[in-house]
C-alpha cells in the first residue's frame, strides 16, 4: 500500500491479534492492514438524582398532544392528549418548538438513533454518532450504582437501544424484563456467584495482558491508525472499568423487593402492557438504587392490543389525515400516555428522606418524530416531568425555527451532576423559561 499514514515495514495481516493469556483480542481494521469502574462499593448518597428518557419512536400527533401557541406559561390550557395528565399538571413542563438540528431532511426513522445525541445527518452514507445524554450522565452517577445505566427497549421495528457510547456505537438493549429483573435482585447460589467472580476476572486479566503489547504496535503506526486504535482501546478501557465493577458489585447482595419475578409477555402486539411492566421494572430499579439512569424506546408492534384498534401502529403514524387512522391512532397514544401518568404517580407518591421520588427524577417523554406522517423532525412533541424543575408550563418557540433540543439537555445532564455547558449542538445552556426550584 502507497500512503503516508502506515509504516515501511510489512502490512499487518487483517487477522492481526493481541495475545494475552493464551486468548486472542481482535484489532479493529486500520489502514495499515492489508484489504481496532466501581472504585468499591460505596455508600449512596441521601436522594440521589435521577433520569429517564422515554421515545415513541412513532411520534405524538401533534394536533392532540401540543397546547395552543397562544396558550403559554402556567395559565395554557391543556391538549387532549395532557388532558390525561391533567391531575400532575404541575409535575410537569410541555415544550413546543425544539428539535435537533441538521438531521437531513430524509433521514425518516433514522432520527431515532440521534434522539439523544443531536448527531449530524443520521440519513447520510458515513454516518458516525456521537455519545448519548445517558451515557454522557453515567461517567459522573453510573458507577455509584449496580447498573451503569439501563438501555431498555420493548424491541421491533424502531426499537434499538437509545444509548450510544462515548465512540458513537450503539449500546444493546434489554427487552426481558423478566431477564432483568432477576439480574437486579435475584442472587445465584454461592458456587454461581463464585463462578461469575472468577469469570470476569478472568476478562479484566486478558485486557491487563494485552495492553503492552498494544503499546508497542501504536508506534509502528501510522498517525490516522493510531487515533483510531486510541479510540478502539478507549472502549476496551471502558469495557474493563465496567467489568471491575461488576466484579465489586458481585459480592454484594441484591436488594430484596416484595414484587414476585417478572414474566415477560410474550405477545408483541401488546404495547400497553409491555410498557407497564417496564414501567415497572424502571420503578424498582429507581427505588432500590440499582440504577439511576435508564432509557426506554418503545419500539413497534403491528396491530397494538387496544379497544376500537384494528390497523398497525406504524401504518397510523402515516394517515394521511383520513380520519379512521387519526382516531385509532389517538387510542393508542392516549393509553401509552396514560402508562407514564400512572408511573409518574408512582414516583410521586414514593418518598425517599424528604423528598419524593418524582423530585428527584427527571422523566423526558417524547419522540424523534414531530410531523410521523411526513417523517418530519421538527417541532418534536416534548415534555419533562420531575426532577426539581419549575413545571406546570407550556414554553413554546417558533415551531419552524426551533430552539436546539441540545440546550434542554444541558439542563438534565446538569440535574445529574455533569458539570458542562454544552452537548451535541447545543448553542445556549438551557432553555428560556426551564428552570430549577
């Protein structure tokens, strides 16, 4: 090969490994081959912050869920679709007017993996992602927790994780609740726990061997090889703080709840009841401070089992303002708006010290769609309950020239404790009129 960017010596083969007791650490492809944690455990802090971040990957017609322009601030008066939240009307904040910018005028569903990122363009040929609002908040609270964060979906179509690490890959998500439930609080026997000690120790040892051996390959690289088999080993370092903490968490018991082991539901079309008991499981997880960050795309199903609803939800979003599609469609968003009603009530009524566990959660619900129909995303319907926030308001912005979704999210990663100024594309610390108590 003729480039500037690899060395004289012979290409390195593309089977080029790292070797570390005896097991092989496969490198990412760089242009110089031929054809890349719990510091213990510690005690929780008295009521911690927390977040979740909701997608309806299929939008919120916006005609239902957005109050009118000219009905703003506290006095707004609510849209059919709040209507349902009605009774927690001062729990929350409802934004009108904010989406991501440059997110390429085809890029249809393709927004949902920049929901939480603001990556550029995610329709384009080389697109490359950026890290998510989760994950930007687990470097400062993930480790205090057993779990990192979780990355929740009830799968289907549009039903990939909505997390993407600090390299821009997307991170696999859970749709078992029942799976989940038992990693979270129920304990193998002494000679399982002792196994699962062993095994990832096992792992962290591979990594530590490798890593001498990486050095001595970076200086025969090139320059572009070697940022990227920094960014490669930067994972791999990401990947190794985690498995130390699994390892601390290991030996700790889980907590006890009262709730008996999940089951899933096994029938797909079952959106509302899948919800509820992720709902569920995001609860405890919260409750017991198994974690304090979770994400939840709610993915896709064909013919949504609720009454008076005969059509695929994703042939719904695209209705063509034929009535019958608009009708079965405000069914179905109105009784997946009523499973958040329900868990936020659930929050609020569960105290912690002083506070409640809506105080100190912040819950964004939302969609990376604003106009489904058109697979527009501009104007997304948005809105943010908890969190200590100053709510029972609708700020709405020009919903053509919108204000960045990047500045709210500075807002929530500040709730969380990153100290920053800025994400994705934002261009202002906040939003006007979004504040804390």
């Amino acid at each position: 090969m003729n480039t500037p960017y690899i060395t004289t010596r012979q290409p390195l083969s593309r089977r080029a490994m790292l070797k570390g007791l005896g097991v092989g650490l496969s490198l990412p492809l760089l242009e110089a081959m031929v054809p890349s944690f719990v510091r213990g455990a510690v005690t929780p802090a008295k009521s911690p912050k927390r977040f979740v971040a909701v997608n309806l990957p299929f939008g919120l017609l916006q005609s239902s869920f957005f109050p009118a322009l000219t009905s703003t601030g506290r006095d707004y008066q609510l849209s059919p679709y709040l209507e349902v939240l009605k009774e927690l009307r001062d729990d929350f904040t409802v934004f009108q007017g904010l989406s991501h910018p440059e997110q390429n005028g085809n890029c249809g569903h393709s927004s949902v993996m920049t929901f939480l990122t603001a990556g550029r363009f995610p329709g384009k040929a080389g697109f490359k992602n950026s890290i998510s609002l989760d994950q930007l908040m687990a470097k400062t609270a993930g480790n205090e927790t057993r779990m990192r964060y979780l990355a929740l979906t009830n799968g289907g179509f549009s039903g990939d994780s909505l997390a993407w690490s600090s390299t821009g890959v997307n991170i696999p998500a859970e749709k078992s609740p029942a799976r989940l439930f038992q990693q979270l609080f129920l304990d193998g026997t002494p000679a399982q726990m002792a196994e699962q000690t062993k095994s990832l120790a096992r792992g962290k040892s591979i990594l530590d061997a490798v890593g001498t051996q990486a050095g001595r390959l970076a200086r025969d690289l090139g320059k572009r090889d070697q940022e990227k088999l920094d960014e490669y080993f930067t994972s791999v370092r990401s990947l190794e703080r985690s498995m130390q903490q699994s390892v601390e968490w290991s030996r700790i018991p889980k907590p006890k709840v009262a709730a008996k082991p999940f089951k899933d539901i096994d029938d797909l079309d079952d959106l509302i009841g899948r919800t509820r008991l992720m709902n569920e499981l995001m609860l405890l997880a919260i409750q017991t401070d198994s974690t304090r960050i979770a994400t939840y795309n709610l993915g896709c199903v064909n013919v949504p089992v609720v009454e008076g609803v005969n059509r695929a939800l994703h042939g719904l979003s695209h209705h063509g303002k034929q009535e019958e599609n608009l009708s079965q469609l405000q069914l179905v968003e109105k009784a997946e708006l009523q499973t958040f009603k329900d868990f936020f009530l659930r929050l609020k009524t569960t105290r912690e010290d002083n506070h409640t566990l809506l105080d100190q959660t912040a819950v964004l619900i939302g969609s990376n769609l604003g106009n489904a129909n058109f697979h527009d995303y501009v104007n997304l319907p948005l809105l943010v309950a908890g969190g200590g926030f100053k709510h029972g308001q609708h700020l709405a912005f020009d919903p053509k020239n919108n204000v960045h979704l990047g500045n709210l999210f500075v807002s929530l990663a500040q709730h969380m404790g990153v100290e920053t100024d800025t994400f994705g594309t934002s261009n202002s610390a906040g939003v006007r009129g979004f504040e804390k108590a």
